[in-house]
C-alpha cells in the first residue's frame, strides 16, 4: 500500500507539472498570437448596417455623397429646422462632440433633414450659421428627396424601423433622438440614444478609437 502511494505522489507532481507547462505555453501563444494579429484578442461583432451609396445637398447648396466620407469616422443623425421638442436637445448634445473633433480632418457630423419640404438649403444655411454656429466643413446637413432620406434612416443607418415604410406622403414621418456611428469603412458599428449625455460620452470614446483604425 505504501509503494503505491508513494508512486502515485511524484505522478502526480509530474501530471501537475506538465498542465502547467502547457498552461504557460498556451498562454504565451495568445499573448503572441495577439500581438501579431491586430484584433485577435478583441474580435469585432459584425456590423449593424452597412452605408448605401447617396447623394444630398448641404448647407452650401454642394453636392454631397458616401464618397466624401469614404475613410472618415463620422455620425448621422436625423432631424428638421421646425422641431421644438428632440432635435434642439440632440444638437445641442452634439455640439460637445463637434467641439471635440472638429480639427479632426477624419471626422464629420452628418445631420439629415426629416423635413426636406421646408428644409431648403439656405434654411439649413440659415440653422448651420445662426443657431448652431458650426463650420459647414465639419457639421454637415444635408436635404434631398425625402424617399431617399427615409431609406437611408431605415436600410443604411438602421435608426428607424424599414416597416415604417407602409405610411406614404404626408403620413410617413420619421422623428428618432438615435445617431448611428460610422467607421472609415462605411460600417454603421453602433447605435446611440442622443437625448442621453452618458451614451454621447461613450460615442465620443468610441470615435477616438476608431479614428486610430485604419480604413
């Protein structure tokens, strides 16, 4: 009995010793592995819409399409001159983030009109220059065809639900506080409440990381 005791003792020193080793070398080639390969220890989910080709009017009266924010980290909100309720409230939570990032040339704010009607370019002008007082380079707002303003809330930045879809003319309003962020790949990679200040402090977190990526 004391033979096979004292046998099965330095066995299993011997078993534990080896789970160690093996402990220490798998370790070691993660630590290496991830080294390596950027993004390996932190693997990104995959992205929640994917920006759809567009062209739009700014404040200027330019022309202005997916291609020139091709390589820029920027975010999209959806709004209208009129709104006396959301849309102050969530331009007025941007504006710390347009502060923040706008002599970051690889940064935008892209803000979409819900009222295209009304919102002309020299209203949007008139917004961008006297109640907001943004450079036009760094804060862009933009009205077109408000079919293709609604699609690009609905199938590009996934701020309003597609289903909206059914209500037609007058009857389809899109009203969101959302703003979706967008990597240089034209990856909408998350979604935030604007009327929030503790979720613009994520974003705003979140967009310095993501102007260290590469496009």
């Amino acid at each position: 009995m004391l033979c096979i005791l004292a046998n099965f003792a330095p066995m299993s020193r011997r078993v534990w010793f080896y789970i160690g080793f093996f402990a220490v070398l798998v370790v070691g080639f993660f630590l290496v592995i991830s080294y390596t390969i950027p993004g390996f220890a932190h693997p990104k989910m995959p992205p929640i819409g994917i920006v759809q080709p567009f062209a739009f009017y700014n404040q200027d009266g330019k022309t202005v399409t997916n291609q020139d924010v091709k390589g820029k980290v920027y975010v999209a909100t959806f709004f209208f001159t009129t709104c006396t309720s959301v849309c102050p409230r969530l331009n007025s939570n941007l504006k710390p983030v347009y502060t923040e990032f706008k002599a970051e040339p690889e940064f935008r704010i892209l803000s979409f009109t819900c009222d295209p009607k009304r919102d002309s370019v020299p209203r949007l002008k008139w917004y961008s220059d006297s109640i907001l007082k943004v450079d036009p380079q760094n804060w862009v707002f933009l009205t077109g065809n408000k079919d293709s303003l609604y699609a690009m809330a609905r199938h590009s930045y996934m701020i309003d639900d597609p289903r909206n879809e059914t209500q037609t003319g007058e009857t389809d309003f899109l009203h969101t506080q959302l703003i979706a962020l967008v990597n240089k790949k034209g990856e909408v990679v998350k979604i935030y409440d604007g009327l929030k200040p503790s979720e613009i402090k994520q974003m705003q977190g979140e967009i310095k990381k993501l102007l260290k990526e590469d496009s």
